[in-house]
C-alpha cells in the first residue's frame, strides 16, 4: 500500500546569505555559529516533524486552511549546488523543492546565479527566501511574526524600501528567465517564483515561508512524494565519515522504500557496484542536524524519506554522490549492481577526442561539471572522479594550448601530476565552487585569446580613427603637436595618418598621456600627438579626423584574422577601407 512521504527540500544561498541560519531558526539550533568562517563545509540533513511545523505556522495554516498529509519535512543544507547533482533516478534531482535564499539587501551573487543554472537545468521547483529585511535601513523588528504583520508597522519609508529591493529581485529573476512576484501577488504557483521577505534571525515571513512551501508541495507534488513503504530502499550518499567505534560510516538519503538492519546494500562505485550488508541504522533526533549530531539512536528499519547513518564493512573509498539500494531479496543482485553501474557509467566520460580534463571528488560535482561545461561547448576528453594523476596530464601533451586544461574540483593533485604540468605549460584549475573555475577558465581563453592576437597581428598596421581636440594647439609644424581623442581603434607610434579624402598629411612621431610617452593608446583616451610633416593650418585643421593609413598587404592580414578585432577597431577598419576604395577600386580585393 502506498503512502505519502516527507518531501526532501534542499537550501541554496551565495556564502553568507543566511541558508543555515534559516534551518536554525526552524529546528531552534546554533549549526551556523559552529562551521568554519560560517560556511557550510559538508551536506546536512535534519528532519522537521509535521507537528513542529504547524506550531511554527498555526495561524497561517489555520487562514489558508491547510491539512497536511505528510509526515513531515526533509530540509537538505548544502555546500553551493551539491543536493542538485547529486544521483537520482539516473540524473535526477534528489530535492524535491528547494529553498533559494537571497540577501534581500545585496540581491544577486554568483552562487545565486549557479544555483539559478541548476535549478533550471533539473527543471526543480523553488521558492525564495528573502533575507536580512531586518538589515534594512530603520526596520522595526517584530520577532517571530508573519510578513504582513511585520510589514503592516514599518515606516512608509523603509516599507517602500523593501518594496524596491523586491522589485530589482523581480527584475533579476526576470534577466535569468524566471517570472517571479512577492509570494501574497502570485497568481499562478505553476508558472510564477514566489518571493517570500523574511528574517532568518528574528523569524519575521518564516511561518509564511513553511506554509507556502507546505501548501505548494502537497498540492503540486503529492504524486511524487507517494512510495511503497516496503519496497527496495533506495537513496543517495551524503558523506562518507569515521565514527569512534563505528569505523568508516555513510549518511545517507533515503528517498524511496524501506532499508532494515541485515539487508544486502549495493553501493555505486566507478570500478563497479559494490556488495555489503547493513550492520546497524542510526538517526539523530527529530530537529537535530546529522552532519553536527553526536547522539545517534539506532533503528532495526528506516522508511523513506530520512536522513540516517548505516554502519556497515567495505566502506573505505566510498565516493559522496553515488547511489545506495537495500534488497530485501538478494535474487534481484545482478541486475540491481547493473543499474547501479549504469547509472555511475551514464556520468563518467572518456574518449579519444581533443579536450580538457574533469577531475571531481563525488559523482554529483563530476555530473554538475560536465553539464556546465557542456552547456559552454567546451570539450570534454575525460571526465572522472578522484586525485588529479600524472598520467592525465600526459595525456593533453599533444593537446591543443586552448585545451590543454585540467579542472579540479575539491581533489588533490598528486605532486608528480603538478611537476608535469608546470614542464608541459598544462593548466590545472583547482577549487571547490564551480563558478570560480569557469572565472578562470574564462579569463583564461580571454588571455589566449589576447596572446594570439598579438602573435598575428605582430608588425601588422592596426586601424585607428582619431579626432583633433579644438583648442589643443600645442606646436604648428616640425612636426605639428596637438590634442587628440581616439574615437575607435588603435594609435600606435610610427603609423602614417590620413584625412576622409584618402591624403596623407605626416606620420605619428610621438604620443604623449599624462604626460608621459606611450608606444600605443586604444579609444577613449585623450593624447598628445606629434606628427611629422603635417602643418596645422594648411593640412591639419582644428576638429579634423585622421584614420591609420594602411598598406594593403596588411588589411589582406587583418582581413583574414577579423575574429581579433574588438568590434570598435572593426568599425575604423571599415571607414579606412571606405576610403582607400575611393582612391583605388581593388584595394578591397582579397587576391
């Protein structure tokens, strides 16, 4: 017979945005007044029975009239994206729902927007919570109160401010692809993101936010929180930890079925499925966090959905991320190991194709990594799970410099892998967020980019549009001085100058910005120039514009090499080819 089980929600904020904060709040703990620098360093999980949830949220679950009929909720806390990547189903989400946290007064950050990606990607249902109003500038503070009753004794000011931090979230969410409005204006919780203002501190729009994300969950959601209390238990692993008299445990999510002491448990592992028995089962308490939690009560069964420890032997080098069953009847062995496989097999990639290396620590950051960097049309060659080995970065010798990278995300790199990439100039990326690899990756290319463009344009006549200052007279003659701006392109030292007519009036002897002498200046700068041959007066004239003079030999370069250009040196090689077509037909001629 089927039942209705705890939906699993997940809570994603950039650093510091309050996520943990929110959980402690609604368990009535101190989690994040104990983790290193205030980061969430591992995956927690706490389980909220139902009934502290309608203490927490009487009256609003009284005014929307709600009856739930779950047991009660799952909350997930996570370092950035893991709760989204990590296994399910074959690439699905273990969360249910998420809780997005955004600081109401700094609005967007990068972890925002990471988790934004994900979301979207595994098509997750989510709800934001708008922290820190209390930071807000003269808000009146009323502890453990719905949004309006808060909102209904602010000054007309500080009221108004909050309405336009809302909206600039409004308008953010709308940039990225999202309609989203303040939670009490949603018309329709299918197609809009409910925004809900709350103080993770004072519990101001926390009852809001719970009732919000009870209602929409079982309303939206029933179906699939619906499992077979005794069938093959199913899960993800959290963390992989050494317990005091446990030896190497595993905290799991269970998210489906039924696991009792004594079962045969099969654990995804890259060199194949791995065959154990559960010893014991352990949880912590209802309200109590499992990655902080030293008291653990044992169980002889755990039913989906929950958070539990298993003791069991063959645990070492169990990596986070990949899947758990429990069989009940081991006849079903073979082709549970092989779905297990198939599901590790389905993320890990290696070919014979040029492109870079992924190295992660768990299954769901090597299936998060893949999916960004697809996303990005960069080439993937390998992509696995563990340390960072010598051998892989033989591989990328004969790779490609604008591939020839390796992205390690929360691993170690082997000490002889590090002497073999600094000998090969091989890149290796490390960190634990996403969003700052894919920086550095980003500003590296820009920098490859940059390196070739110097390379082909080396010695080549770059295009350049500038316009003389009136008023910035400085020399008439021998050579000619004056102000100039540089409109589009480039001015560089020793480049002959022309007029819209195609004449040529004298050659750039020197360039001078701030005062001081400079080889080349790029738009928007405002310089002196010297230029040999010209007389302001006859060939020059206050106001008058002046394009690079270019040998045809060079725009044939230049033309052939278009994708180095910004698109402002673009528009000066356009008017300079204008003008040399005036004054010859086949000068534009690719020949």
């Amino acid at each position: 017979m089927k039942r209705i089980r705890q939906p699993i929600i997940s809570v994603l904020a950039h650093v510091d945005h309050g996520k943990t904060s929110l959980l402690d709040y609604i368990r009535g703990s101190t989690v994040a007044a104990k983790e290193a620098g205030g980061i969430t360093q591992h995956i927690g999980a706490t389980e909220i029975p139902i009934s502290h949830i309608k203490k927490l949220c009487k009256g609003q679950m009284e005014k929307w009239n709600l009856d739930l009929k779950f047991p009660g909720l799952l909350f997930i806390d996570t370092p950035g994206h893991a709760a989204f990547s990590l296994l399910r189903k074959r690439g699905g989400t273990l969360a249910d729902i998420a809780i997005l946290v955004v600081d109401v007064t700094e609005g967007f950050k990068p972890q925002t927007e990471e988790a934004l990606t994900i979301l979207k990607q595994y098509k997750t249902p989510f709800i934001v919570a708008a922290n820190k109003v209390d930071k807000l500038s003269g808000w009146k503070v009323n502890k453990d109160t719905c949004f309006h009753d808060s909102y209904n004794t602010q000054r007309e000011d500080v009221a108004e401010a909050l309405d336009t931090a809302i909206y600039k979230l409004i308008g953010q969410f709308y940039d990225k692809g999202f309609s989203a409005e303040r939670f009490d204006r949603v018309e329709d919780f299918t197609k809009q993101i409910s925004i809900v203002p709350i103080s993770a501190i004072n519990g101001e729009g926390i009852s809001d936010l719970l009732t919000l994300l009870s209602g929409v969950t079982q309303k939206y959601l029933e179906k699939k929180l619906e499992i077979d209390p005794k069938g093959e238990g199913k899960g993800t692993i959290l963390e992989v930890k050494d317990v005091k008299g446990l030896g190497t445990t595993i905290d799991v999510i269970l998210y489906d079925g039924l696991i009792r002491a004594g079962d045969t448990i099969v654990i995804g592992d890259p060199a194949g499925a791995r065959v154990t028995k559960a010893k014991a089962l352990l949880k912590t308490s209802p309200m109590k966090e499992i990655r902080v939690e030293k008291q653990f009560r044992s169980f002889p069964e755990v039913v989906a959905a929950s958070g539990l420890k298993i003791s069991a032997s063959d645990l070492e080098g169990v990596i986070a991320g990949v899947p758990i069953r429990a069989l009940h009847d081991i006849s079903a062995l073979e082709k549970v190991k092989s779905e297990v496989n198939h599901e590790i097999e389905s993320i890990e990639i290696e070919t014979d194709n040029e492109g870079v290396i992924v190295k992660t620590d768990t299954i769901g950051s090597l299936e998060a990594m893949v999916k960004v960097l697809s996303d990005l049309k960069v080439p993937i060659k390998k992509a696995k799970i563990g340390q960072v080995l010598r051998k892989e970065i033989m591989e990328l010798k004969a790779v490609d410099e604008k591939h020839r990278i390796v992205f390690a995300f929360n691993v170690d790199i082997m000490p002889e892998a590090e002497k073999e990439a600094k000998d090969t100039n091989t890149i290796i990326f490390k960190s634990d967020v996403i969003y700052r690899l894919l920086e550095d990756y980003e500003e590296y290319q820009k920098n490859i980019e940059e390196k070739k463009k110097l390379e082909v344009l080396k010695g080549i006549m770059r295009p350049g549009h500038i316009r003389q200052v009136p008023g910035y007279i400085f020399r008439q003659s021998k050579p000619a001085i004056a102000g100039f701006d540089i409109v589009a392109g480039i001015l560089v030292e020793g480049v002959p100058l022309m007029k819209r007519d195609g004449t040529v009036i004298g050659r750039v002897h020197q360039i001078q910005e701030g005062g001081k002498n400079v080889k080349e200046c790029r738009i928007g700068s405002r310089v002196a120039v010297s230029i040999d041959h010209a007389i302001i007066g006859r060939n020059l004239k206050e106001g008058d514009e002046l394009f690079t003079a270019i040998p045809k030999k060079d725009y044939r370069i230049i033309r052939q090499n278009l994708e180095l250009l910004s698109d402002n040196e673009k528009n000066a090689l356009e008017t300079v080819k204008e003008i040399m077509v005036k004054k010859d037909r086949l000068w534009d001629m690719m020949g």
